[in-house]
C-alpha cells in the first residue's frame, strides 16, 4: 500500500477522535456548556398512547428548547 493520503489521514483522525471515552461529568459539563452558549436546551415531556388491548403507554418525547431567560 502506498503513502496515504491527506484525505486517508483526515478520515483515520475523525475515526480516532469519535472513539474517546468520554465520563459521564464530562457529558453534563460539555452538555450544559452547549446549552448556554446556543441558549437552547432539550426537554423531555410525557406522551400517553391508546393502545388495543384498553391499556397505555407512555412515550418520552424530546425536543429542543429556547431555555428561560434569567432573572
């Protein structure tokens, strides 16, 4: 095989950079740094479906938020 690359190289690095392991403090921190430079955040509201055998369920549904202004 002959000298990769830069697109070879470009690729191999993206792929490298995908698989850190990331702790789950390091998510909340990365997450609620996100939301205050965009100003928006996700909110989880509950959703109650009729199913056939008379019961519900309950489904999460996600969407993204304009967050509250601060007082």
């Amino acid at each position: 095989m002959g000298k990769p690359t830069q697109k070879d190289v470009i690729e191999r690095t993206a792929e490298t950079q995908a698989k850190r392991i990331y702790l789950p403090q390091e998510f909340v921190s990365l997450y609620n740094k996100l939301c205050a430079e965009t100003g928006f955040t996700l909110g989880a509201h509950p959703e109650f479906k009729y199913r056939d055998d008379n019961t519900f369920s309950v489904i999460v549904v996600l969407t993204v938020e304009k967050m509250p202004e601060k007082v």
